[in-house]
C-alpha cells in the first residue's frame, strides 16, 4: 500500500531520492557533452535545475514500511504547473507508486485551479513515456525552457 506525504522540497528524504534520480539520469544519459557549445550545455543545465522558489510542493510515495519510495516535486513555470523530479527507486516500480504520485499531482493542482499539469521527460526514459501515455498524458511540443537545448524531450499536458 502507497500513501502520500506532502513535504518540503528540503525534505532530507526528497533530497535523497532526487539524488538517485540524478545518479540514474546519468547512467541513462551519460556526462560527456564533447564537441558542443559550452553555451549550449550551460542553458540545458540551466533549463533542468529547478528554483526552490518555484515549489509549490513535493510529494513521497511511502510504502507499507514507512520508507519514501518515490518523488515528485510542483512547481510553477510562468503560467503553467509544471510536475519535476519523478522517480521511484528501483525496488518499489511496478508497485504503483508512480501513478499515486501522478493522481496526487491531479489533486494539488485542482487545488491550485489550474485548467492542466504539464511536464518533461528525455528520449532515453522510455519508461516514463510509457507510464505517462498509460495513465491519459497527452503528448505536446517541446515548450520552454526545454525546446532550445532539448528538441528530443517528449512534453505531455495533462487536462484536469
């Protein structure tokens, strides 16, 4: 069973789960950004750091054991809720951890009165793509601050 804790984006449990997200993102993508622009690398790194003073909140997914399993943070991008920093470790996937999150986001940002959620995830997690398709995320185009440094990014709005 999958409950959700709101928390602040400092939580130590969310910093922790969003540095295994960055561990396993550069398994996936890997570090070297050989032959291109300095600019270039700079922006994306820009383009995917998040503010903390963007946050609205962050989400756990806790498990039965009381352990946090899973991460999602809010945040606000201009106009838009923007969803950032998903992941669910290894060992919990498949567990619904991931969907739990998602509907909580739904939730927040009814809350919030927001007409739809939006979010970013790279071509070489097609596992996310998958699970976001799954649970009714519609797929749009690259918005900023992506589209300059990350034309490959699959986008996805979810209508609430």
């Amino acid at each position: 069973m999958i409950t959700i804790e709101r928390v602040c984006w400092d939580d130590p449990r969310a910093v922790v789960l969003r540095a295994r997200m960055d561990d396993e993102m550069h398994e996936r993508y890997g570090s070297s950004n050989a032959g291109e622009d300095p600019a270039v690398t700079a922006e994306r790194s820009r383009a995917l750091s998040v503010d903390p003073a963007t946050i609205v909140t962050s989400l756990l997914a806790i498990d039965e054991t009381g352990e946090a399993v899973g991460h999602i943070a809010i945040r606000r991008l201009g106009d838009e809720i923007e969803l950032k920093r998903l992941i669910v470790l290894a060992s919990a996937r498949g567990k619904g951890a991931a969907t739990a999150l998602l509907d909580a986001c739904e939730q927040v940002g009814r809350e919030l009165g927001v007409p739809r959620l939006i979010l970013q995830t790279g071509d070489k997690q097609p596992d996310a793509v998958a699970l976001y398709r799954k649970t009714g995320w519609n797929q749009i185009a690259v918005y900023e601050p992506y589209l300059a440094t990350m034309p490959w990014s699959f986008c996805f709005e979810k209508a609430l």
